[in-house]
C-alpha cells in the first residue's frame, strides 16, 4: 500500500518525512540504492526538469560545493528522465562530477512528488536526506547552494563553509582525482606488492575486500582478506564497518573495478583496485580450510 501511495503522491514530500524507496541506475551504469546510504550518508538529489542554460549553471554551482558537502558525508546526485546516454553526455558537457541517475517515467519524481502531473517529466527540485533517511529540506524550486550546505552543517554539528571555499586536503592528494567527463573515479589502480604495503604498514586503516565467488577464493587468497562477493556488495558493505580506506582484489582486477566504483558512487574515499588481481598477487596465501568451506 505505501508503494501505491507513493505512486500516486502529488503534493511534495515535506521534511521530517521518511524518504520513499530510489533505485536508479546512474549515467555510468552503477545502481544506486538510497537505503545503502543509511547510517553513513547524508543525501542531496537535485531534480532538474529541462537542459535550460539556467538549469546547466545551478549544476555547475552544486559542483562547486561538492567538496565541502564530501567533507560533511554527503552524496550528490542528479536526477532526470533522459536516458542514461544523454545523461553522460550532458555530465560531460558541464564537467560536473556527481552522478546523474536515470528516473524513467517520473516514477521517482512522483513518489516525491516533484513530477509534472501531464507527462512523466520531473520538476525542478531540491531534496536533502539525512544519515537516518529523513528528510531534511525539502523544496519545489532550486534552492541556493549556501541553503544547502547551512542545513547539511547544522544536521552534522558543523560550522557553515562558505559556498566555493576550497577543499585543499583532498584538491591536493593526485591519487584520487575525478574525471569530469567519466564520473567520480576515486580510485587507484595498484599492484599487489603496493597493496601489502598498505595493508601491512603499522596501524593501517585499510580492508583488503576480496570479491570473487565462493570457490575461487576459498581455493586460494591472501592471508588478509575478507571474503564478500562483488554481487553482494551493495548490501554486505556495512559488515566492513569502514567505507574508506579499502583495497578490493578479484582474478583479474575487473570485478574488483566495479566493487571500488561502486563504493565511490556512496562517497567512499581512498578506495584502491588491485591491477590483474589474484593472478599475480605476490603476497602470502592461504586456502579456507576444508571444515570452513
């Protein structure tokens, strides 16, 4: 029943609000469920209606806080009925880093209320979501960016950044950088012997998060991983306890590249992909004993 409501909802949801179920596939492909999001991420969705000049610079204007809303744990996305091509394109044109994700038909729009009531197109709009999945603020109109930030700020105890300041710690870390025209990247590709370093260095805070099938790894994997699937990923990552500083390894380094975007695309930092994974790992090695399998 509360799926049919939300369906059928025409008035805008309001703050304090439980936020209706998101699943929408994003402009690179990766799947982006609100309910991960839970405990460990705040949440802005910015519904646009139209490629206007107006609509493209209030983007770039949210691009421009993107860092400061990254250090107060909080995801951007962007939301729209387009297909995912025309999506990337655009991202692309405005050089923005925040994902777009795909709402066919409006059928996310509505459930917040925010869709056109003649054809399924989205209005413009504004919602921010808090770590407990309440609404936050929410607003028929693109709000200011200074707004945005001053209610993250007040719901994460912080002082106010100032719209446009400056992220230096993170600018200045060449590891991870963003490609505007692929997507939030945040990964770095590494061999095994850089990743025993970074597992192995006095009090590291990385997780070695092994993600192939079952049998390929208790066959064979390093002696610091932990075992979680890259299909199950989505909903195991809490089990890490940590959504930065991880290093993911699979066979060959592919499954492990979707594990590590997929983690950048909640807003998890640091991640590492191990480069042709397993088959050449040069690390110490073990096999799950035959009582554990």
């Amino acid at each position: 029943m509360s799926v049919v409501r939300d369906m059928l909802r025409m008035s805008p949801l309001g703050a304090g609000e439980e936020v209706p179920p998101l699943s929408l596939t994003a402009d690179e492909g990766t799947w982006v469920k609100i309910r991960d999001f839970k405990g460990s991420l705040n949440v802005v969705l910015v519904f646009f209606r139209s490629e206007s000049a107006e609509t493209e610079g209030y983007l770039r204007a949210i691009e421009e806080i993107r860092g400061s809303l990254e250090d107060m744990d909080t995801s951007v996305f962007a939301v729209n009925t387009a297909p995912t091509d025309r999506l990337r394109d655009l991202r692309a044109h405005l050089r923005v880093g925040f994902y777009f994700l795909y709402d066919p038909l409006a059928l996310t729009a509505r459930a917040f209320g925010v869709s056109r009531r003649v054809r399924p197109l989205c209005k413009d709009a504004v919602y921010i979501i808090g770590k407990d999945q309440q609404v936050l603020l929410a607003s028929d109109e693109h709000v200011d960016p200074q707004q945005i930030l001053s209610t993250i700020a007040r719901s994460e105890g912080q002082d106010v950044p100032v719209a446009g300041a400056a992220t230096p710690d993170k600018a200045e870390d060449s590891s991870f950088t963003r490609d505007p025209g692929k997507g939030p990247t945040k990964v770095a590709d590494i061999d095994s012997v850089k990743a025993e370093e970074l597992l192995t260095a006095d009090d590291s805070p990385y997780i070695l998060v092994d993600v192939r099938t079952k049998s390929e790894f208790d066959a064979d994997h390093s002696v610091h991983a932990t075992h979680i699937p890259v299909d199950e990923l989505p909903h195991r990552y809490r089990e890490l306890r940590q959504t930065d500083h991880l290093v993911f390894v699979c066979q060959g380094g592919d499954r492990s590249a979707a594990a590590s975007e997929f983690m950048t695309s909640i807003g998890a930092f640091e991640i590492y992909n191990v480069v042709e994974g397993m088959s050449s790992w040069m690390g110490p090695r073990q096999a799950t004993p035959v009582e554990e399998q």
